[in-house]
C-alpha cells in the first residue's frame, strides 16, 4: 500500500515538474503558428498592393479598359481592406 502511494506521489510530482517546460512547448508553438499566420497576410497585402499598382499603372497606359478596370481595382480594394482588418486583429492579440 506504501509502494503504490508513493510511486502516486512521484507521478504527481513529476507531472507537477515538467508543467512548465511543457507549457513553454506549447506556447513556443503557438507564436511559431501566429508569426506564420500574420507574415502570410502580410504578403498577401503586399501582392495585393502590388497588383493595385500595376493595374492602375497598365490602366493609365490604356492597356487595360475601364470595363476591367473597375471590377479588377473594387477586387483588389476590398482583399487589401480585408487583410488590413484581420492584421488589425493580430496587434490586438
């Protein structure tokens, strides 16, 4: 009975050792996972931008007409605002 008591209580104090470092992991993942998450968006808005800017630029140029021109610019507006907003809640967090 002795035995079986303390070997609960070397378990438990095992388990109560190792929270931390397993804690540690768990949050090292999580920021890993975030960062991934917020540079990812942060591409996005740059190719976003990116192509905002060329297809103005192509559109100055007339190589683009204004019937594509108003979709293609409204598209692109509304994933940069998009993205905008979701990095918005990344600097909440």
């Amino acid at each position: 009975m002795w035995i079986a008591a303390a070997a609960l209580f070397v378990l438990l104090i095992t388990w109560f050792l190792c929270l931390p470092v397993l804690g540690v992991a768990l949050d090292s993942n999580a920021v890993e996972s975030f960062d991934r998450s917020r540079i990812a968006l942060l591409d996005t808005k740059e190719r976003a931008l990116r192509a905002l800017k060329d297809l103005e630029l192509d559109f100055a140029m007339g190589k683009v007409s204004t019937e594509d021109f108003e979709p293609t610019k409204r598209a692109l507006t509304l994933e940069i605002a998009a993205v905008l907003k979701e990095l918005k809640g990344y600097e909440r967090a």
